[in-house]
C-alpha cells in the first residue's frame, strides 16, 4: 500500500449562475444605451435653444438690414 494515493474529483455547476452574469450585464448594457440616448436628445435640445437658435436669430437679422440698411433704423430689434 506505499504506492497507493488517493485522488478526489469535484464538479462544479455554475450554469445558473452564468446565465444570471450574462443576463444582468446584457440590461446593464441596455440602460447604458438609453441614458446615453436620453442625454444626447436632452443636449442637442438645449444646444439648439442656447446657443443655435440665438446666433440663426442674428444672422436673420443682419441679412435683413444688409438688404434694406434705411429700415435698419425702424427695425424693432426684439422682434427679429
């Protein structure tokens, strides 16, 4: 019996466990991409409100006076 040894086998299942990891990762991944899309739509909104529109408002106006300059003194500037 000196050249006996013994030997154990173990086997693990951890299926259900995976399928839970892959399943979790997969809605991490799908609410990423809506907060993602939410934040885009939320920043070209206040972009156009900010910063375009104002500055599309200008060039409506100097176009305007470049074509008519003797009303430019009559031209109600808040209206546009």
């Amino acid at each position: 019996m000196s050249g006996d040894s013994l030997q154990f086998e173990g086997f693990l299942n951890k299926r259900s466990e995976n399928i839970l990891a892959a399943g979790l990762s997969i809605g991490r991944t799908i609410f990423i991409c809506i907060a993602l899309t939410f934040g885009a739509i939320m920043f070209t909104k206040d972009a156009q409100d900010l910063a375009l529109g104002p500055i599309e408002k200008m060039i409506r106006l100097v176009n305007k006076i470049a074509r008519n300059p003797i009303e430019s003194k009559e031209l109600d500037i808040k209206r546009g």
